[in-house]
C-alpha cells in the first residue's frame, strides 16, 4: 500500500489481504492496518463481508476422480450427513454474527460520532488559538499606547511643576518689588 492511495483504496486493500492471511475482516483489523477513519473501516468491512457470505453456499464438492463410481453416493450421503450435524450451529452463529454486526454498526457510529466531536474540538480550539493570539496582540498594543500616554502625561506634570515654580519665584519676585 502507498500513502498516496485513496483512504477507500487502502482500506479494501487491507480487507484483502486479512481475508489472504486468513484472518478475520473487520472494522478496527482495517482500520488498524490501512490506518483510515472508522467510517471508512467499517464500509469496507460491510462491502467485504456482504460479498464474502454471497460466496457462502453449500455444495458437494466432486468426487474425486480416483474413487469409484459406487462411492458416489456414499459421499453425498456423508456430505449431507455432515451438514445435518453443522447446519444448527452455523445457524446459532449466525444468530450471533448478525447480533455481533448490529453492536459493531451501533459502536461504529458512536466512534464516527466521538471523531465528529473530536474534531469540532480540535477546529475550535485552534479558532480560540487565534483569537487568544489576536487578543494579546491588541493587548501588547494598548500597553505600549498606555505607557507612551503615561510618559506624557508625567512629561506634562513636571512642566506644570516647573512652571509652577515659576510663577511662584516671579510672584515674590513681584511682591519683594512693591515692598
């Protein structure tokens, strides 16, 4: 598999080589192996097991060509023996494996679910990221506007002191002149 295929490519890709190895085709094997969102996971593993139980039919498999014409029927016979014996478990495990497909579908959408919520999460924190990020900038901003206004305003007093002063020394100045 490459990275540059699509998230579905890999995933039938994955589905197929767990059915090759002969393990079983579901929803997290995928997901673990092709590395796709569960969404994706578990449409492969329904599209791959729907066409898998589509090739699930019973038939007698030939006889083989050594065995002679008489056997014939003794095979059938013990074929249809066999499945007699196997038909109700393989139906209580599909009970089972339909019960277990529900749960499977139900937990897939609720995975689906927490990814959604997840990444609304991650949108929102990095919406709050920047709006944090403006924030300080017009923070920093009106700090630097504040302690230049403060500057001046200090630069003011010392003037006003200073002139203060001032009339105060011409005003004895005065006074000493008309004594």
């Amino acid at each position: 598999m490459t990275d540059d295929q699509s998230p579905e490519a890999r995933a039938e890709a994955a589905a197929r080589d767990l059915a090759d190895t002969g393990r079983t085709v579901t929803a997290r094997a995928i997901r673990e192996a092709a590395k796709v969102r569960m969404a994706v996971a578990s449409a492969a593993a329904k599209a791959w097991n729907d066409a898998a139980s589509e090739d699930d039919h019973e038939t007698i498999p030939p006889v083989p060509d050594d065995v002679a014409s008489r056997l014939t029927v003794i095979w059938a016979d013990a074929y249809r023996a066999a499945l007699a014996a196997v038909t109700p478990e393989r139906d209580q495990l599909r009970v089972d494996v339909d019960a277990l497909r529900v749960e499977v579908e139900g937990l897939t959408a609720d995975v689906e679910t927490v990814e959604a919520e997840r990444d609304t999460a991650a949108a929102q924190v990095e919406d709050l990221k920047q709006e944090l990020a403006a924030a300080q900038a017009e923070t920093e901003k009106w700090s630097t506007e504040a302690a230049k206004h403060e500057a001046a305003l200090s630069a003011v007093r010392d003037q006003h002191d200073k002139l203060n002063e001032r009339i105060t020394t011409l005003l004895e100045t005065q006074a000493k002149r008309e004594n």
